[in-house]
C-alpha cells in the first residue's frame, strides 16, 4: 500500500512541524505500528505455514541471541504464538536497538524469501518485498527517525543532508 500524502501531514510540513534533524535514541508507537503493517503486508497471512516459519525463525534467533525463551518474558513456554510474541515486542520494547534487530531481521527476510515467488503466492502478500522497503525507509524520514534498510543489507544510520 502506497504513503498517503494526507492532509495533517501536508499541513504540519506547511507550519514547519516536520522534523529537520534525525533522530537515533527513540522509534515513536506510530512508526512501530506503521512498520507492522508493512510487515503485514508484505508477508500476508500470518497463518500461512511459510510465515509461521519466518515468525519462529526470527523468534529464534532473537531470543538466542538475547538468552531468553520467550521476548515477552523469560518463561519457557510450548507452542508459544512466534509472530504475536515478536510484534509484541517490536511495538512494547523500551530497547531502541533491540526493536531495530526486530525490524531489520523481518526487513531481511522479506526481502529474502518473499522475493521467491511460492512464497508470495501461499501467503498472499499484498506488496512485494521492494515496495515494503521502499515505504519502511520513507516512514522512517516521516517520522525523523535516522536509519533505513538499504541494498539488502540491513539497517544503517543516516544523517540529515
């Protein structure tokens, strides 16, 4: 789904209400929302099995990485629910860096696996890998938010030119 150029956002850039210099130390709630959405999207039904997959998989590695068996909490937990777990914690974590491992894990699968066609057709995504990307870097300009994904990377810090 394209950004709408909407009314309230043309008129606070009218009353200078657009952020001019980036900033790397908070991800505000509206931009973690607009990047589940993107997400959402980009994916398409969470209850495929190939995004259950993707969901556990960056469940995983995250709590591996972060000595954790869950993200919500440190209970170990069977059949937990991996893509509410991970959003969960993209939308409520106090960490900015860690909210940024979420996204850029997500940014890499999708511009990994949702690329191969099989995966676009069970899951029914509604944007391709290219157009999730390309809104996920304009939301964080919108909102000033000094990092972007970029050449399949990751997330790289950006300054203000």
């Amino acid at each position: 789904m394209a950004v709408c150029n909407l009314f309230s956002k043309r008129h606070k850039k009218l009353k200078g209400e657009v952020p001019d210099v980036y900033q790397y130390d908070n991800i505000p709630r509206p931009l973690r929302v607009q990047i589940v959405h993107i997400m959402h999207d980009a994916m398409g039904n969470v209850h495929s099995r190939h995004t259950e997959n993707i969901f556990q998989l960056i469940h995983d590695i995250l709590c591996r990485e972060y000595g954790k068996f869950s993200l919500s909490d440190d209970v170990y937990v069977r059949g937990i629910d991996h893509d509410n777990d991970v959003l969960k914690f993209l939308i409520n974590s106090n960490d900015v860096e860690q909210v940024l491992d979420v996204v850029e894990l997500s940014f890499k699968a999708i511009d990994t696996y949702y690329r191969k066609e099989n995966f676009r057709h069970f899951t029914q995504s509604k944007i391709t890998p290219d157009e999730a990307i390309e809104e996920l870097n304009i939301r964080f300009r919108e909102q000033g938010v000094g990092y972007q994904y970029e050449s399949g990377e990751s997330l790289i810090q950006t300054s203000c030119a």
